[in-house]
C-alpha cells in the first residue's frame, strides 16, 4: 500500500500558559504536538530524533501494531528508551483500523506535553449519511507550572501523590475560567445548519472527563477507532487513553451574540481534595461581523456535575458495537481462558530507597493481583525475543498471579490489611496464539477514589460486561452483552466495580496493560502479556529493526 514518511523532533520549547513561561517538552516545538493523519492500510515511517538531554518512547496509542511490537512505544516493556541525540525510526503498518486516536510520549511523565492526535482515514465511506462539512479534533491535557518529569521523579522519591495540574487545558489551551487565559482559549467557528465531526481525545494524565457544548447536543459515533450505533446525548465523557467521534450540527440561531461554550471537567469520586476545574472553548456562528464577543455566561448547563455516576453509567451503557456486515463485531462469544485481575491502590511503609514525608511514613504503591510492576532494565519484548535465540538471560518470569489474592471480597477493613503485603516483580501472563482471553477487573476497596481507565496495548477488546461491587462469575457473566459490546482500547473500571474484556490474542509479542492515569502507572498498577508466535510464518513477531535502541 501507501507510504508515509515523516521526521520529528523531540525538543524543548519555551512555552507561556497561565502567566508562567517554562521550558516545555515538545515535538517540533508544538503544543500539542503535530497531528498525525494516515490513511487505513498504509505503512506509516517516522523518525523520531530526541534532541533533548534525557530519554525519550513515543507511542501511538491505540494502533495494534500487528506483528511489530518494536514500534509500540513503552519504555522497558517493547523498547529502551531513545537516548538524547539519537533518534529511532517508528515503522508499522495500520491494518484495519480507522479513525481517531492518539500519540504520546511513553517514558517518565513526558505525555503530560508530548501528545497529539493520530487520525486514519478510513478506506470506505463513514457508514453514516450526515454530510460532514468539516472535521476538527479537540484534545483534552493538563498544564503544569512545574516541570511534569521532575514533579514525577519527586512524587516517587517521597512516596506520595503528584501535585494537581493548574489547569485542564482543549487544544493546548486552559481558557477564561484560568487566570491569565483569555486569550488562551481556543474558539472554532462554524456555519449555521451544516454538521461537523469532532474527533475528541482525552490525552489528560489524572482525570477522566465530562464534555458538553452549550445549547448543542452530540451524536456519539465512534470510540477509540470503531464505530458504534450512532446515539445523541447532552454531553460526553472520556477517560485518559479515549477517544470519541462525534456529529455536531450547528442548529442554533445565528444572532450578535452567538458564541457558545464547550467546557471539559473532571468525572471522579472522590474521598480526598481535587481539582474540580473546568476548561472553556468558544464555538462561534460564523457572521458578517463576527466580533470576539465573550459571552457573559459561561456556565454550560448540559455539563455533567463532578461525581454524576448515573450520567457516566448511563452512558458506557449506551456504547455499543455497529455490528454491521461491513463492520461486524467479533467479540469471541466462548472463551479458552479467563483471568480476574484486582486492581488496588495502597500505602505501604516506607522502603529504605525512598524518603516518606507524611502519610505516617509510608509511601503509595499499586497492583495488580497484588504484584505492583517493576519494568525491567532492558526492554521484556527483547528479553523475550532473544531467550527464543538464547542469546539474553530473561529479565521476566512467567508467573504472573493468575488468581486474586484473595476470592472476591474486597469489602470492609481486611482488605485494607491484604492490600498491604503488596509483591513487586516483573511477571508476565504467557498466551499461547489465537487465545480467545476474557479478562475481568475487579476494583478493590481501599483508597476506592475513582474508576481506573486500562488500557491494553497491542489489540482491541471488547466490553462484554460492567457493574459494582463484586464480580460473580455464575451470575453476572448472564448478564454479559455478546451481541454489539463496544469495541476499545481502554475501559474505564469502575470504582468499586468490575469491568469484563473479551478479545482473541492474535497478536505476537509482548504487550503493556496499565492504568492511564499515570501516577497509578508510576506506582505499579501494571502487568504485560507474552501472546507467542503463531503457526506460520506470517503469524510471527517480525525482528526488530536495524536502528533499534540498545539500553
Ligand atoms: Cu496511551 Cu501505555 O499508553
């Protein structure tokens, strides 16, 4: 097919938001970074040169990277880091998938400034029959004051949280509710009666999010690159990792004032202090004399409050699959293996390498099936590839806990107690090819602040089941939707609940599954899966590129 080729650079820029100039992590001095537009099937190359002084993984969130893990992104689970002054050639082939996803950086906290929107366009026309006039995307982050890698390297010397971002930011943009933003706000201006697509990606770090323009409503028709029966809805919500391709017809009465507000503000359930924030674009009619007219109410009443769980329940519920001949869902309707994962947040007392300023000397840690991750010292796809060439000694075992620490109850004060024997370890779940693989997450009880957003690299799933309290394997796999469950890439389990992911794994290699909220990544709420090679040669991991980073 098609080939694209593009070359970036992974550069410092200095950057002002909020009145405060820092120098900002950037590509080609972008922020946010360019946009990445393929067409579905082509073999997309880009070299990534890092021209910074610290190490550097772009990943390109979503894409299953059929065959080539090498170009994933995580540092330490498919790559080592690209070291300052050198670059890395990313080269794969999307296969199959169209529609709107994201690039980040995959090292450290480096996504917190380096991310942008990857699109496909797909092969076929979109299978719904609003013309769209124009696309535009609008992509969720957060902007710090301080430096976001040096605030990570902090947070895990002394144990605790990161600092909250100062504001949520659309297109790069906090907006008039932040100090000193007015005039950064982004504003887009559309034309009475014709209808656009928005591509919405939420590339925050800590917070899923709310989003809903003023007066409009949105035709939801597609989420992480898949397309899902269309629904209209007064707003949206996205977790860190999303994606959401929305219609929006500009209906209203164009009149002398007609600006009119898109605001995004965190969903959470929260027991501690938060970040209750809201950024604000502008969405303009286009006039005759269009003036920048700021409207005097900025408040969008069709926005969802902080902690509206019946909104974000109602509306994972309405997700589903199109199921169409043309794009049929194959979510594996009987299943060769199912493994319960725990997800936990704790505190532990303080280990000797790190310095534990409050919290009563103890320090914040999370799991999986109580293993909090460790990424290893060079990258687990290498170490993988070249044990099969015995060349390397693994830095792995395969021994992932593949039973919850302890059966489905993870209610009231013991749970707190078990919470504190976490394991730390490089263990990984070995699939053999073609394994049709459920897997359920089960929050936990303990710090229960918010839903946890995972997200699995390497292949799509489907969302078969979703619900709170305990997971019951006779009873709520009944319930299970096998017909048109949506289609993703990351799932936002709920708080206290469980979410149920079906999908076969057809891809070989080594691949990442992690929270997307990033602190719970830093703290080891983690675990990767070996899918191993196929029957033939066309089912195998291909070898890794020449210019491939040593560690
Ligand atoms: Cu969007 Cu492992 O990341």
């Amino acid at each position: 097919g098609k080939q694209g080729r593009s070359s970036v650079v992974v550069e410092w820029k200095k950057v002002t938001r909020l009145c405060h100039t820092k120098p900002l992590l950037t590509v080609n001095g972008k922020y946010p970074g360019p946009t990445i537009a393929v067409h579905e099937g082509e073999n997309v190359v880009i070299k990534v040169t890092n021209s910074i002084a610290k190490n550097t993984t772009i990943h390109w969130h979503g894409i299953k990277q059929f065959r080539t893990g090498w170009a994933d992104g995580p540092s330490y689970i498919t790559q080592c880091p690209i070291k300052g002054g050198s670059s890395y050639t990313y080269n794969f082939t999307v296969v199959n998938q169209r529609g709107t996803l994201l690039w980040h950086a995959h090292h450290s906290w480096q996504r917190a400034s380096v991310y942008g929107a990857f699109i496909i366009y797909p092969r076929m026309p979109f299978p719904f029959s609003a013309p769209i006039h124009a696309q535009l995307h609008i992509i969720f982050g957060e902007w710090w004051n301080v430096d976001a890698d040096i605030m990570a390297s902090e947070m895990m010397k002394y144990g605790s949280g990161p600092n909250f971002s100062d504001a949520y930011t659309i297109n790069g943009f906090p907006g008039p509710l932040y100090p000193c933003s007015i005039k950064d706000t982004f504003s887009y201006t559309v034309e009475h009666g014709k209808t656009y697509m928005l591509r919405i990606i939420n590339a925050a770090l800590s917070e899923e999010l709310f989003f809903a323009i003023s007066n409009h409503t949105l035709t939801v028709v597609e989420v992480d690159a898949t397309y899902t029966k269309p629904f209209t809805t007064s707003a949206i919500m996205l977790a860190p990792g999303q994606t959401t391709n929305v219609l929006l017809t500009a209906n209203q009465i164009p009149n002398s004032s007609a600006t009119f507000v898109m605001a995004a503000r965190p969903y959470r359930t929260s027991v501690f202090p938060f970040d209750n924030s809201t950024t604000i674009a502008f969405l303009r009619y286009k006039m005759k004399n269009t003036s920048l007219y700021v409207p005097s109410d900025l408040s969008v009443h069709n926005l969802p409050v902080m902690e509206n769980t019946e909104f974000a329940t109602q509306f994972s519920h309405n997700l589903r699959s199109l199921a169409s001949p043309q794009f049929p869902c194959n979510v594996p309707k009987q299943i060769d293996k199912r493994v319960i994962v725990t997800i936990s947040l704790n505190l532990q007392d303080c280990p000797e390498h790190k310095i534990c300023k409050g919290l009563n000397n103890k320090s914040f840690y999370a799991s999986m099936n109580n293993q909090s991750f460790v990424r290893p010292s060079i990258s687990l796809l290498e170490s993988y590839y070249y044990k099969k060439k015995l060349l390397n000694p693994t830095k792995y075992s395969l021994d992932f806990p593949q039973k919850p620490p302890r059966e489905f109850d993870y209610t009231g004060v013991d749970s707190l107690k078990e919470n504190m024997n976490t394991e730390f370890g490089t263990r990984v779940l070995e699939l053999a090819y073609d394994t049709d693989l459920e897997i359920v997450f089960q929050g936990t009880s303990f710090l229960n602040v918010e839903n946890h957003p995972i997200h699995v690299h390497g292949h799509n799933f489907f969302v078969v089941g979703q619900g709170f309290g305990n997971y019951d394997v006779r009873k709520d796999t009944e319930s299970y939707n096998l017909v048109d469950p949506p289609e993703r890439n990351t799932v936002g389990v709920p708080t206290g609940g469980w979410a149920a992911i079906r999908f076969k794994a057809d891809n070989p290699g080594v691949w990442f599954v992690h929270c997307h909220l990033e602190e719970h990544t830093s703290w080891g709420l983690a675990m990767a899966f070996i899918v191993k090679d196929g029957p033939t040669e066309s089912k195998c991991l291909l070898p890794p590129p020449k210019d491939f980073p040593s560690c």
